[in-house]
C-alpha cells in the first residue's frame, strides 16, 4: 500500500520528468497497468457490450487527458480538473436531462444542481480553513 502511495504521489512529478509526448506517457502508463492488473487479478470477463465500450472509451480520455493536462500545465491544475469534474456534471446532467425529456421549466430542476453546488462550495472551504474548521468542529446537528 505504502509503494502505491508513493508511486501515486510521484505521478505528476514523473510525468513533468519524462521527455515525451504525453500522449506516449499515457499509453506506457496503461500498458504497465494492463500487465500489473493481468498479474494480480483473475482473468476479466469481456463481453464487448456497450456498456464497456463506453467505459473503456471514457477511462481512455480521463488518463490521456489528465496526462496532457499535468504535462501541460501544473499539476495542481490538472487536479483541480480532475476533482471537479463531477460538479461540472451534476451541474450540467440536469440541464441535458430536461432537455432530452422536455421538461416545461428546466430551470427549477436546474436550480437544484445550482442550490447543492452553492452550498457545498461555501461549506468544504469553511470547514477547510483554520477558521472555518473551529467552526464545524463545534458544529452539531441538532
């Protein structure tokens, strides 16, 4: 657990490091992966379904994107990326469901998605600073 720690900790280290395309640097790092994965595990079952189809084509763009993004630009963004991505989601899942069912006032359910990522965005940062921490540490929910 330790080693897989620190190998993932020195990923966007390494990926700055390494001298090549980053497309290149994200195939190496898949193929180690598909050699570490075929070693430890039991053989998968693929049914070449598009469920995953889909998944393997979303995984591919995640690590080729994160991949250019950390080679790119700092590493910090690519993580913010990375970690904000299902807030982008939710935000814009609401938006693209009430247009594929044709909702009369997508704004309302929209609003929702709005609502939750107002909130979450003033509280995590709260309880992340010096002040804000003291604040929800004495915090109790009634």
């Amino acid at each position: 657990m330790a080693g897989a720690a620190t190998l993932w900790s020195l990923g966007g280290l390494l990926i700055k490091w390494v001298d090549w395309h980053p497309l290149a640097i994200a195939g190496v790092r898949s193929a180690i992966a598909a050699v570490t994965m075929t070693v430890l595990l039991p053989r998968p079952r693929f049914t070449f379904s598009a469920v995953q189809w889909g998944a393997a084509i979303c995984y591919v763009g995640t690590v080729a994107l994160f991949v250019c993004a950390t080679k790119w630009t700092t590493a910090a963004n690519a993580i913010f990326l990375q970690y904000t991505a299902p807030v982008y989601i939710a935000l814009f899942s609401t938006w693209y469901s009430c247009r594929l069912r044709r909702v009369p006032r997508p704004e309302r359910e929209a609003g929702w998605g709005w609502a939750c990522w107002a909130y979450s965005s003033w509280v995590f940062p709260m309880c992340y600073s010096p002040e804000g921490f003291a604040l929800c540490a004495r915090w109790r929910p009634a």
